[in-house]
C-alpha cells in the first residue's frame, strides 16, 4: 500500500531511514530508500529529517521501501519551471540545466574540485574567465594569437623561437640567446644588431659626421653628435 510521512530518523551508512506515518503516528521499522543505482554504479541522497515522504509497504505496514519525498502545501518548488531542471542546497548552492535557453549554471557558495586521472577537454566558442587570481601549476602550452593587455613578471626564463616586439620597451638586467647576451648592462653580439635607429651615448650610427677629414692616412676626428 502507499503510505505518506514524515523522515523521523536516518542512517547514513546504510541509507535506511524510519517514518512516522501522517494517518496513525507509528513510526516505521528502518526502510531501503529507492535510488537510481546501488551495484556497480551507486547513488547516495539522504533525506532530512521531517522532510515528507512516500513509501511502498505491505499489507502490515512492517516492511517496505521510501520512494520519493513529495512537495507539501508548506513546502513547494523553488522557483519552478517546467523547462528547468535544478537541484538547490541549503546553503544556496544550486545545479540547473535550462532546456529552453540552454543554459547550465553552477552556483557554488565554496570550491569546486574537478580531478581526472588523463585529460580535461574544454572547447567552445569563448572562453570567459573573471578571477582575482588564476594559478597555474604546470608546463603550459598556447597554440595561436595570445593578447595578454595588462603587466605580466615572469620569475623564470623567456625562450622565444619567433621574434619579441615590443611597442615601447623590454627591460631586463640580463638576456641570453644565439649569438648575443647582456649582463650588467654590456651587450655582446656575435651576428648583427640591426635597427630602424642605433644610437650608441649620443652619436647616431646613421645621422653622425666626423670632422678633421684629411686625405692620405691620417685619421679623422672622433665623431661628432
């Protein structure tokens, strides 16, 4: 028969729970409450104490099972949608899939963990994210055009197998490469230095004139600004 009740007491360990039924007060013996799943692939939902109730018993009332809990006139959905699945906490966390927008929204008050053991895929159109902080703790690869607009400090090493452009300027107390390293403000090149404009001090390699020419082997004056 289907009775109705209220959850007077519960066993978390084995998903049992007693029920004081509403028609005649007597509370039951330790029921089986109904999941999706409780072999290979396990459920676990434990209900509230007081939360109502429907159980399949047997003619006795000495055995049965705990279907569902049922809203109550006190007690109704939150916010219902016929479009809208959700599953809301009592700290206001919620999980809700919108089939009419087709949305799905996380609303977590704590921390969200996702573990796996290979890989983690994520593909979409635009990738949003509004953080105080965002850590990293891994070799990180980027494949495509990267706009960072803001400071960025680096701790490690740079390796550039491309060519660094800069719209203003790269600081830095020493840089090494292929061919050219800077250490305490002295640059040594083994190939060419090559530039719109090369200034050395105050004299312009492209613009800088000599004076004290004379022909023969003498040699010029130094070069003059």
């Amino acid at each position: 028969m289907l009775r109705f009740g209220q959850i007077s007491e519960i066993d978390v360990s084995k998903c049992y729970a007693r029920v004081k039924f509403f028609d005649d007060g007597i509370v039951s013996a330790p029921l089986q409450i109904v999941v999706m799943g409780a072999l290979s692939t396990k459920f676990f939902h434990i209900f509230d104490i007081n939360e109502q109730v429907a159980c399949l018993m047997d003619e006795n009332s000495e055995d049965g099972v705990i279907l569902g809990a049922v809203f109550s006139d006190g007690v109704n959905p939150d916010g219902g949608n016929k479009d809208v699945v959700r599953v809301k906490f009592p700290d206001g966390s919620s999980i809700e899939y919108n089939r009419d927008s087709h949305e799905y929204n996380i609303d977590v008050k704590g921390k969200i963990n996702i573990e796996a053991e290979t890989e983690i895929n994520l593909t979409a159109e635009t990738v949003n994210v509004t953080a105080s902080n965002v850590n990293i703790e891994s070799a990180t690869q980027i494949t495509g055009a990267t706009e960072i607009v803001g400071n960025v400090t680096v701790t490690g090493n740079i390796t550039a197998s491309g060519t660094v452009t800069a719209s203003t300027a790269i600081s830095t107390p020493s840089l090494s490469g292929p061919g050219v390293t800077m250490s305490g403000g002295n640059l040594v090149a083994t190939g060419n230095i090559t530039g719109a404009d090369v200034v050395a001090g105050t004299v312009n390699l492209e613009t800088h004139i000599h004076g004290g020419v004379s022909t023969g082997s003498g040699n010029t004056a130094p070069p003059t600004p």
